[in-house]
C-alpha cells in the first residue's frame, strides 16, 4: 500500500448548461478544464478528487 494514491475522477458532461444570468439554453462549449479537490479529510488526502468541468458561451443575442 505504501506509495498507492487513490485517484477519483468525476466526469460532468452534459450536452448543454443554462445561461446563469439570462438562462438561455447553450450548447456551444467554451472550455473543459480538469479542477483538483484540494481540501480532503486526513483519511482520504492521499486520493485525488479530480473534477471535470466544462463551460459554455452564452448564445444569446443580447
Ligand atoms: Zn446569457
């Protein structure tokens, strides 16, 4: 076990996200970045959360 680090991927991967200021519906990504938890309990701070974000451009004309 000595050495072993636990790595935990979470995938969100919707095909769309929903404007947070005009709630418009947008499919049209911006970018994909890989976030790494970097506050974990004692027990566990030798595993990885690595969290998988996706962003999006805001279609709307206005
Ligand atoms: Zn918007």
């Amino acid at each position: 076990m000595h050495g072993e680090v636990i790595r935990v991927e979470a995938r969100c991967t919707p095909a769309g996200a929903a404007c947070p200021e005009c709630a418009h519906w947008t499919e049209r990504v911006h970018s994909s970045y890989v976030r790494f938890s970097a506050e974990l309990p004692a027990a566990v701070r030798r595993a990885q959360l690595a969290l998988r974000v996706r962003r999006f451009f805001c279609t709307a004309s206005a």
